[in-house]
C-alpha cells in the first residue's frame, strides 16, 4: 500500500462513546477502516477478530451506557467481526450426517 493510501485509511478512527468514524462519519468499522484492518491483519485474522472482538466490547458499553435498550447483540457481531470472515462459512455450514426422525421410529 503507498504511503498516501496508507495516510488516508489511518484517519478512519473510530469516535467514542458513538462508533462513529472521524473522518467519513459512517458506522465504525467503515469501508476504508475495514480495508486498513485487513492489510494490516492480513497474515493473523485469527488477531483480527480477537481486536474486534474486544472493540465491539467496548462499542456495546458505551452504548449501553448511552441508550440501555439500544443494542442488538447480532447487529454489533455483524458490524465488528462478520465481515472478517473470508469464505461465508460458519460452524452450522460444515455437512453433519442428520438421522430422520423417520429412520428413528424404525425398530
Ligand atoms: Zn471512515
């Protein structure tokens, strides 16, 4: 990435206690956050889901602190970590033979 690329994504910082970002005000992780974390987190996405994991920690309390009833848990894992997956797959995408209930009630 040059430098003037790498310049521009680091001043999408996230605004506390609104996660918003600083430079473009959209929902923070934003576009060009996001693809600052993924160079940065390229060889270790393990790590980035850890760091956004206690990011999006921090971003649910402060919330919480500001609108008790505002957080959708599903909504911040999306915001925060969803997008770090690289293939769409999830533990309930991996094939598990399932017995029908048909084939139990055969004696
Ligand atoms: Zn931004």
């Amino acid at each position: 990435m040059k430098q003037h690329a790498r310049a521009h994504l680091e001043r999408h910082l996230a605004v506390r206690p609104v996660w918003r970002c600083r430079e473009c005000a959209a929902a923070w992780p934003c576009p060009a956050a996001k693809l600052r974390l993924r160079a940065e987190y390229a060889h270790d996405r393990p790590g980035l889901a850890i760091y956004l994991c206690v990011l999006m920690h921090d971003a649910i309390s402060d919330r919480l602190r500001i609108d008790p009833d505002g957080v959708d848990p599903a909504e911040y894992f999306r915001r925060f970590i969803g997008w770090t997956r690289s293939s769409g797959l999830c533990l309930t995408d991996t094939a598990m033979p399932i017995r029908s209930s048909r084939a139990d009630t055969r004696a």
